[in-house]
C-alpha cells in the first residue's frame, strides 16, 4: 500500500467508524461473520468496514474515556450489565456453561434469588451469538422465556399462553440478528399449534429448517437453545408431561433435537417442585452450580470502580467486607452502594474501616428485597428457628444433608450451607444477625426489669465520664436481670425455651445500642455454637462471645479461641457469656489472663420450670 492510499484508506476509516459506531451490538453480531472474511479481499472499501465492525467495542471504549458515557454503579435491581454497572466476570463458569450447550445437555441451575443467575444466563447468551463462535461452531439460535406469571395457570391456558410467547421470542431473536422470518417460519410462528406438551414437541420438530434458508439447514440445521428462567412457577399440573416431553427430546439423538440444548433456571429444584411425588426424576438434567462471590472476585468488582473513579478501598474494608457478606453478590453490591454514593466520602479519600461500620450499621436496619426475601424465608416454616438457632448457638453440629428436607429447604433459600467440615453454617454474619432480630420477640414483657431499682435511671448510666462503656457493670447487670426475672424468662411470648436466653440478651444489648448511640453487629463463625456481637462505640470495640453449657471441659476451652479473635482484633479485654440450661446450676462470675488478653467469664444459669403457683397465672 503506497502513501496516498494509506491516506485515503484512513480518511475511509474516520467517515464509516463515525457511523458505524451507532449501530446496535445485535445487528453487528449478525452482519460481523459476513465481513471478517472480506479482510482477505483487495477491496480498500470492503476491508475498511470489516474492520470497522471488528472494532467497534474499541471504539466505543475510546469514547467512553473521553468522557461520553456516564459513570457506572454497583447494580441491587435486577440484571447487571457492564455499560451500567460494575459486574464480577464469571469466566471460568461461563466458559464451562458454553462447554456444556456445545455437548447438548439439558442444564438445570437453581440457586437463591439476587445471586446473579439472570445476569449469568443472559451473558451466556451473548457468549452463544458472538461471532467467533459462530464461526468456529454451527448457529446457535437462543430462545429465552420466563416462567415467572405462569404458576396459577391451568394447562390449557399454560399452553395457550406458551403458543403466544415462544413465537415472541423467537421473533426477538431474530430481530436482534437483524433477520426476517421466511414466509413457512412466520407461517409455523402465526399458527404454532401448541395445545399441550405433546403438540409443543411437534413444534419443534419444525422449527429447526425453517430458521435458515432451505439449502443451509438441509447440511448444518441450527442448534436451538431454550433458556427458561424463573423455572419454578410452571404449573404443578403441567409439570410432568412438560419434563417427560423434553425427556423424550433429549433421548432422539444429539444431532437432530430440538431443542438441542436447555438451560433450566429457578430456586427450587425439579425434586422440590414435585410435591406429591407423582414424577419420575428428570435424570437427564445436568446440573450446574453458581457459587457466591470469591475473595479475589469482590477484589476484581472493587478495583472496577478504583480503577474508573480514583478512590481506593483500604484492604482490610474488602477482607471485611467478603467476610460480612460471604461473597452474596446483592449483599456485596450494596456494601459497595452505600459506601461509594450514600455516604458522601469525598472520591479522594480512601475508603476506610470506619466507613465500612457506617455502611454496616445501615445495612443491617434498612429493609432491602435480599432481606426482605431472607426473613420471609425463615417463617416458611416453624421448623426453621429452631434448626436455625442450633447451629447458631449449640455447639451439637447439625450435619449437612439434602436428604432432609429442613436443610435443603434453608439452604435452597441460601440461608445456611455446608461447612468445610461437612456440618451447616449460616452463610453469613448479616444473615445470622437479621434472623436473630427476626424471631426475638417484640415486647418480651421484661423490659422494664432491665434496669435495678438502686441502678441508673437508663442505660446511659453505663458510660463513663471519659465517653467509656462500662462494658463490665453492662453485662453484670444484665445477669442480675436474668436472675430478678427468674421464672418468667420462661414466659416470654413465641420464644423456644431452649433460646430464651439469647433472645433477651439481643433485646437487651438492642436497647442499651439505641440508647447510647452505638452499633451492633455479628462477626464470624456462624456457626458451631459461638456467637460473636461486636459493639462499637466513639471507635472502640467491644467484644462479647455468647455460647450454651456442655460441660466444664467446654467452658473452659471455649476462653482461648475469643483471646485469639481479641488479639486478632488489636484488643485487650473480650467478655464470654455462657447460658446454662441445666436443671440445677449456679451463676459464676471469673476472670481470666490467656494471651495478654482479659477475659471476663460470666456463666448465667436460665430457669428451667414454672413454679406450680405461678403456672396457672396469666402470662406477662
């Protein structure tokens, strides 16, 4: 190429790019493969737009660096996407998603809700109608649906209402493409003919060669990718024919089915579905999981926005922040939401620990859909407080098993999960703090008994003249609570014998946090019988480790693992609270030095029977 059409070929380049660059990313996708191969042609023209198009998302790039598009934001509203918001690439997951379309398989993800699995499913489609691999492989035609309107359907109007929206769908993915139906296509779309299950596998019997011209389907037919989200809410009464009928799709052979590949998604699986047991198990379903957020993952998210914006994240706010949450993808974005748009911290400082305690704070009192769907979930079913406050509380373990249907049930709703040890945890410390704050009662009825007669007027009373928390006196005081009140701790309404211990003492340090203007929050384990509260106030921590009575070998080593948090912590004195529930058994006050730390051991015996004069009296 000689000077003068070097310069005339730049000169092309400028004019189409200036147009090209405002062409939809779907009608590129589908005109991309018709170009690429042109590069190789002598056309200057022909090569000039060819690789305009190649590189369109450079230049899209280029304009947003000079300052044409907005800033982008931590998404909690539904589906994310990179042009608005900050996303966590799941490469590794999306890479084996793709492996598994290409092999054909029947995929079925069911996770919690806001775990990202639209966001997912959605860029697995994108992946699917990428040029390179449409090159490199047949077409894949995605057909996308929803099933989250259909659960009170009857049959017929389910498959009416399918007969409506698969051809919607299909049409969608042909407009993205920048294609027309064929006049036999838009003749099978008009007049589908799906009445039940058996008329929709005939359906797509057709479908297939009239997507693409007769001649190219004939030798390479596309391969139809069906993608329903919101799985859950098909009709109970549709369920079994709809799952035998793509069972018998799948068994005709890889190479002509229809659909050849589907991606299943929802939050209950097929076998919770299948509520009187009446189907056989959808054994072709290959399952596909899509865990929570990594450390190095909410990393990545993180930098996205330093990178974009200039303001740092201190390293131990992200450590804490992973830790707080356990990588839940809602729970990380707003943690990050709050702390970059609500807090109003100037984008030139870092962002520190005593930020992260402010987004903390207001996470954990707000009312958010993640939590919202959280506390409706643990009332599903009486079973659930119990189950949920052993493993928070005892130290019996619960085993892991999703055989029970206690267990999967709650860890189906990603409330708790399975242990490196193979027992349950709760997931995180936010959850185990809104559940607790969930089952305590209102009004125990006890309220006014908090405070001594010969005590402080309220619980300011417990802070020193230097701004201190008489942590110590807080906590003597709250046993002498416990004593005064004697019996009636038992009577405390909805409360499980078992946990009214607990209970008063989360009511108790709520009151005592609101008064005095403090914060509380749970840190980890959550699980194995240990409940660490953290109180913070004027930017010290207080640090209280709860537990139930096993026996004395068990009080005892329970002490050192708290003088290692503390001394993790930077702290010096730790306070470990120890309910018994024994018949008979006395209060015990101690002190104790492991590590440098102070150790203040308070064993608080919980009543366990109504006096026979009291039982028949009314309830506070």
């Amino acid at each position: 190429m000689n000077f003068f059409s070097l310069v005339f070929w730049e000169w092309q380049f400028c004019v189409i790019h200036h147009y090209i660059s405002s062409i939809s990313n779907a009608t590129i996708n589908a005109i991309l493969p018709r170009f690429l191969p042109s590069l190789q042609t002598n056309s200057l023209w022909v090569q000039t737009i060819a690789l305009t198009l190649h590189r369109k998302p450079a230049i899209l790039l280029r304009k947003r660096e000079n300052g044409n598009r907005k800033m982008r934001h931590f998404g909690t509203h539904g589906p994310v996407n990179t042009i608005d918001n900050y996303v966590v690439a799941r490469t590794e997951r999306l890479d084996d998603f793709i492996k598994r379309i290409k092999l054909g398989r029947y995929i079925v993800l069911f996770a919690p809700r806001q775990t990202g699995k639209t966001t997912f499913f959605q860029d697995a489609i994108t992946a699917l109608e990428a040029p390179a691999l449409q090159a490199e492989d047949a077409d894949y035609f995605p057909i996308q649906l929803n099933f989250q309107e259909y659960a009170n359907l009857a049959p017929d109007a389910f498959y009416t209402t399918l007969a409506e929206e698969l051809p919607q769908a299909i049409n969608r993915t042909l407009q993205e493409r920048g294609e027309l139906p064929a006049p036999q296509l838009e003749n099978l779309l008009e007049n589908p003919g799906i009445t039940d299950n058996i008329a929709m596998r005939r359906f797509f019997e057709k479908l297939p060669t009239l997507l693409v011209a007769e001649e190219i389907a004939a030798a390479s037919p596309p391969r139809v990718v069906l993608i329903i989200d919101e799985f859950d809410g098909i009709p109970q009464t549709v369920l079994s024919g709809f799952l035998n009928t793509l069972r018998r799709i799948y068994l005709s052979g890889r190479e002509i089915r229809c659909p050849y590949s589907v991606g299943i998604i929802g939050v209950k699986s097929i076998t919770q579905l299948n509520y009187d047991r009446s189907i056989s198990p959808f054994n072709i379903q290959d399952e596909f999981t899509l865990p929570n957020f990594t450390l190095d993952q909410v990393q990545e998210l993180l930098a996205q926005y330093t990178e974009e914006v200039g303001q740092p994240f201190a390293p131990d706010v992200v450590e804490k922040l992973y830790q707080q949450t356990a990588g839940q993808p809602f729970l990380v974005n707003r943690f990050a939401q709050i702390l970059t748009e609500e807090l109003d911290i100037p984008k030139t400082e870092t962002i520190l620990m005593q930020h992260f305690l402010a987004a903390q704070a207001r996470l954990l009192t707000e009312r958010n859909t993640n939590i919202e769907h959280l506390i409706t979930n643990v009332r599903r079913d009486p079973r659930f407080e119990r189950t949920l406050m052993r493993i928070a509380f005892y130290e019996s373990n619960i085993n892991f098993t999703l055989h029970n249907e206690v267990i999967s049930e709650l860890a189906t709703y990603g409330i708790i999960k399975q242990g490196e040890d193979g027992m349950c945890q709760i997931l995180n410390p936010i959850y185990l703090h809104c559940i607790i704050q969930a089952f305590k009662p209102l009004i125990n009825g006890l309220e006014d008994e908090y405070l001594p007669e010969d005590g402080p007027i309220d619980f300011t009373g417990y802070i020193t003249e230097t701004g201190q928390l008489q942590m110590h006196t807080l906590i003597e005081n709250f046993k002498d609570f416990i004593a005064r009140a004697g019996f009636r701790v038992l009577q405390v309404p909805d409360t499980p014998q078992e946990f009214v211990g607990q209970y008063l003492l989360f009511a108790y340090l709520d009151e005592f946090v609101r008064m005095v203007r403090a914060t509380m929050h749970l840190e980890v384990p959550t699980g194995r019988g240990r409940t660490d509260i953290i109180i913070g106030h004027q930017g010290r921590k207080y640090i209280i480790e709860t537990k139930v009575w096993r026996n004395e070998r068990a009080y005892e080593a329970g002490k050192q693992p708290l003088a290692a948090y503390l001394t993790l912590e930077g702290e010096r004195e730790g306070y470990y609270i120890v309910f018994d529930y024994r018949q008979k058994s006395d209060p015990r006050v101690e002190t104790d030095t492991l590590e440098g730390c102070t150790i203040r051991s308070y064993l608080i015996p919980i009543v366990q029977e109504v006096p026979s004069h009291a039982a028949t009296q009314p309830k506070a």
